[in-house]
C-alpha cells in the first residue's frame, strides 16, 4: 500500500486553484469555496474529488458548457417557515452555494435546533464529505444528499438507469470523543463508474452485485457494463430513491435527462437539488446519562463500547479522512502523485500561473 | 405464494389487542396507540409486528419485566431551542410514545418547516414504519431511527455483537402521485435474528455475508450464528452505527448492556433512545418546476420516470405494505394464518375475553 507522493504546500495548491477557477470566470468568493473543498478533500485523502477532478468536471459540465453559470445569484425564496429555507441557486458554483448552505443551516439550527436548506437549480457540489465534516467538527450533527449529475443506476429488479449515484453524507461531532468527526459519505450505487473505468485497465472482473449489462443483466466484465446497481439490493434501491423524491419535491426534474441538457425535451431541467440539514446537539440532549456523564463523555463512552469486546481493530466511517489529514500534517503539504503533479502543471499553464513552481523536482517526496 | 387466511373483523380484533393490554396494567390511551399500530401492522401485512408479537415482547421485555411501565408519563424538558423538543418518555409504552413524537414533530413542521423529538429513557417503539407512513399519508416527509434492544451485530470488521439491529424508516408523501406513500422501513442487518430461527426450523443454509459464528467468522449455518452482519459491507455498519451515536447523545447507554438489565453495572442505563423527524414538503419546494408542474404533479412526473424505460416491474418501497392494505380491504377484514388465530384465542383466554368468538369457525377463509 506505500506509494510515494509529492508534498506540495497547500499554499501554493490553493493560490493555483484560485486562480484557476478565476481564469475560467468565477468570482473570488467562489473561487474560494472551490479551493477550500478540493483543498480538503486533497487533505482528506478523497482524490475523486481534488482539484484537477472538480476541474475537469467543470470543464465538462459546468462553466464549459453552461451547466454552471459563474457569478449567479442565489436567490433566497420567501417562505412562511423559520426553521428552513429554499434556495433556487441559478446554477451558481455547487461549492460556493452548498458552503453557504451549511452555515445557514448552522444559524437555523442555533436558534431552532435544527436547519433545513432546500436548493433548487443547482450545479453539482462535489464532495458532500467535506460539507458535513466541517460542521461537525463546529460540534453539530449534519446530513446532506444531493441528486446526482447523470442516471446511471438501475432501480433494484430493474434494467435502465434511471437513478443517480446518489450519495448521503452524515457527519457526527465526534472530535471530543475521537481527535476526528465521523463522516458517512457514500453513493448508493456499489461502485462508481469510475471504477469501472479502472477495472477495464486492470482487466479484472467487478465485484458481484456492481453492475448490469445493456439487456439488464448482472455482468461482472467491465466492457459489458451498460449501468450500475444498488448497494445492498432493495435497501440501497430506496436510498437511491430518496435523493430523487427530494429532488422531484425541491424543483428537479426527470432523472433520466439530469446533467444532459442535449436529451432534454423543452421546457424541461436538467438541473440537479440538494438538502442540507443541520440538528444542535443539545437540541436532543436529555441531560439525563448513566453515572453522571456529559453528552460529549457519553457519546465517547458508546463508542467505545462498540469497538470494544474484539472489535478493537474496526475502523469507524471518517477515520481513513482523519489519517490522511494526519499524513498530509506529517508530511507537511497535500500529497500527490506524479501523474496528478503534471496535472497541476498544465493548469498552470491554463491560465498563465507560474508553470516552474510545478516543476516534479521543487517537491519534497513522502512515502505512505 | 398463495396462503390461506382467516379473515377477523378489524374491530374484533382491535377490542381484544386492547383489552390485552389493559389487561397488562396499560391506560386506555396507551392501549388504543399499541392496538392502532398493531392493527396498522396487521393490515400492512408486517407479521413481524403484529398485535401477538408486541404482547409477546411485552411479556418478555416490557410490563413483564420493567422493562417498560403501564401509565408511565412522558416529561418534556425544559429547552431553549424552538422546532425541536427532547422527552423523558420514563419507559412509557413505545408505541403510545412514538405516536405521540410523531404528531408533535408535525405540529412543530406546520410553524418551523422541519420539527424534531429525541426521546430518551424509552421502550420498544416496534413498527418504525407505521409512524411515517401515517405522517406521510397526511402529506409530510417523515423519519426516524432508534437504537433496538439487543445488541446483536456486528461492526464491519469486527467480531462481537455491540450494535442494535437499528432500524431506519422514512416516509414520503407520495399518496397523490401514487395511491400510497413510498416508505422505507428496513433493519441494518442483513437479516434478522427471527429469519435466523426461521432457517433452523428449514433446515436451510443462510444467505452470504449475514451472519457471524463465535469466532467472528462469516458463517452460513443457522446452528453456528452467534450475530449478524451489516446489511451491505461498511454502509450498512455505518447506518446502524448512527443510531448509537443518535442514541448517544439522547441519552443512551452503552449498547451490549442495553435491554439486559441483568448483565448492567450499577448506574448503567439498559433503555432506548427514539429519533423522529419530520418537514413540511412546501418548506423544500423550490417553486419553479419544468413545464408548469405543482409539486406533487412533479412528484409523481419523476416516479415515472424511474419506473420507466423497462423498469416497469420494480417495486417500490411501501409499494407491498399498499398492496397487502388493498388484500385486507378486499377481505373485508385482517387477515391471520390459522396458528395466528390459536394465538388470539390464547389471548382472550389470557385477559378473560370471549373465546368463543375466536373459534376458527368463526371467520371467512381468504385465498391469497
């Protein structure tokens, strides 16, 4: 598993990230938002969601092709309820606005005890993770799920994707307890399509389960795979579900022709929705634990037993982010290989930054 | 597939359920919420809990055991927060509590768009389900977790049982587009300890990846299990791990004592925690959907959609539950197995009830 990264200062990733998002038209307070969550899902270890990736997903779907528009609005609906808001984001930067939307779910939730933020019109944010680790470690409880880009998961017992990859993100305020939050942040399809991808250039076959050919059935080759499945079977299936059920109820339209603005009859969206949604711990607080402990001392108390009695070794969801967060702070930067190095070295050249900072020979090497 | 039924008239059965639990010490009130969801139970054709399997577990866990206490009071506390509110539910009757949290986290979503209850110090609340699928049919979108009594699975990796078999249930309101709401109602194991039993009595090999023998081995012999696994991999350990850490900053204890009163050191507490939740679905509308759509017009649009393409044979969740009402509907009554019908005669014998009118005799068969 060691594999030799390159360290690189975040300081010197986040200025060129910046800039990168600037050169492409967004303003410098998205351009911010952007940098802050690929800068953090570089530290945390998620390189799905890094810099070059959100990048390049914008180039393919959003300010490249009017997926997202830079500089939109969002616009703050009127609503007779205090407790939640609904936001229609005009296409805005999905990480400037989901961002925006956790800290407003913050200040409902100070007041209210809980927070809800619907948004409308929305353009892919990314890494969902990142969201509600952020909260969490501001010391609330926070759940996010969005409506993804393109169907590409078959509804359980189904054949045609009709369904996004659809992921959930819960993020628990753990730190006291554990030095980390715990973070859930998963599709709900057993795979990512990426990783179909990868499998092709492996020529290894797919999990069981993973995925289905184009008459609908289970395959396990990676060139016959026409869609995804579920995790979990039914289970996943409505979790999957759930994500568009809020969608279809915030404002999004037919899944099948989300993120494909070419496939879409008139008059309808191809626009993606999220939810965002924020509990005050002591909003469910019943001050009432065994042998006199705090909430915090309690929550620390339960998990211990759950990885007690030989489950010493299980690890928790949000630990993997916590020690790549470790790692990066050992190494002293965010790591990154060479392949992804060049990657930042063309951006620079993109958008006329200094190209010879990113020369492979100005980093330090890490081995982990 | 075809069973034959007994067909018992709802009210027959509704006046013995809740002359049962009077008989147990229960006040009208709480008998009448026990007997609305098991009755709901019965007609939704969850066998699984039924009006014989919540006295039963009455008998082994509740009134009979201190477990749960007839006429206890529910205290709500002191808060200072608006849309949420936090319950001593002192061991009161889960399903009379649960009824109760779920009518008031709507009150709370009429004003705030979103309302919360946490209930610590509770009892069994049995049928999740039950709870949003009233709320969902009365146009909200509702949720809640609780930590089950028994600690039964184990955490992804692990080897020892420190998890409840913890349940999630969310209902949506989806009556409009659909003639019923879609609901989600499953454990986070893969199976349940009842299934366990089920496959002894069969002589039957369990499905892969359900169970665990002393050791912490994966196991497919139902003689060898001595805990569950998480339903798929490490997803299903981390939403089962949410309802301890939700249990936990309510008010829980440690998970491998909770419902064994025995086994727990002194000042530990052995109760349950209940999360419920729900919003307003006008709080998330965004108010600007494709071609004109009102929301629920959308809603039913993007089901479809889902269930087009060659999807046409899919169920969706709740979609059985529906069909199981419609099969009672038909029947003129709930429909029980004959070995059921034994049980509620065993009943009315058991709280001095007519047992004449439970002969078997007495009902309509139903093919179905």
């Amino acid at each position: 598993m060691q594999e030799t990264f390159h360290v690189v200062p975040t300081s010197l990733h986040d200025a060129l990230v910046e800039t990168a998002y600037q050169h492409r038209g967004y303003s410098q307070i998205e351009a911010a938002a952007a940098t802050a969550l690929c800068s953090g899902a570089a530290r945390h270890g998620i390189r799905t969601h890094n810099a070059l990736k959100a990048l390049h997903l914008d180039e393919l779907f959003g300010s490249g092709k009017g997926g997202c528009v830079p500089g939109a609005e969002v616009e703050v609906k009127e609503t007779r309820f205090k407790a939640t808001q609904v936001w229609n984001a005009n296409r805005k930067l999905g990480q400037a606005v989901a961002t925006d939307a956790m800290n407003t779910c913050m200040k409902l939730a100070d007041e209210y005890g809980v927070g809800v933020v619907a948004v409308d019109n929305a353009f892919h944010y990314l890494w969902g993770g990142g969201y509600v680790m952020d909260a969490a470690k501001k010391g609330y409880i926070a759940y996010t799920n969005c409506t993804s880009a393109l169907a590409e998961v078959v509804p359980f017992g189904g054949k045609f994707p009709t369904l996004g990859t659809n992921p959930h993100s819960w993020g628990f305020p753990t730190t006291d307890a554990l030095g980390y939050p715990v973070v859930l942040d998963w599709a709900t399809s057993t795979i990512a399509m990426g990783r179909v991808e990868q499998f092709k250039r492996e020529g290894k076959a797919l999990p069981e389960g993973a995925a289905v050919d184009a008459e609908g059935n289970p395959t396990t080759d990676p060139f016959k795979v026409a869609a995804l499945l579920p995790f979990g079977a039914h289970k996943g299936y409505g979790l999957a579900l759930l994500n568009e059920l809020f969608g279809a109820v915030i404002g999004g339209s037919l899944p099948t022709i989300r993120g494909r603005a070419d496939k879409a009859p008139a008059g309808e969206k191809t626009t993606t929705a999220f939810y965002f949604q924020v509990i005050h711990p002591e909003a469910v607080d019943g001050k009432d634990y065994a042998l006199g402990r705090g909430q915090a001392e309690n929550l620390a108390t339960v998990i211990k037993d759950i990885l007690g009695h030989g489950n010493e070794t299980c690890m928790l969801p949000g630990q993997l982010e916590a020690q790549a967060a470790a790692r990066c702070e050992r190494a002293g930067g965010l790591l990154f290989s060479e392949a992804e190095i060049r990657g930042f070295k063309e951006l620079a050249e993109e958008c006329g930054a200094d190209t010879a900072a990113w020369e492979l020979s100005q980093f330090q090497k890490f081995e982990g």
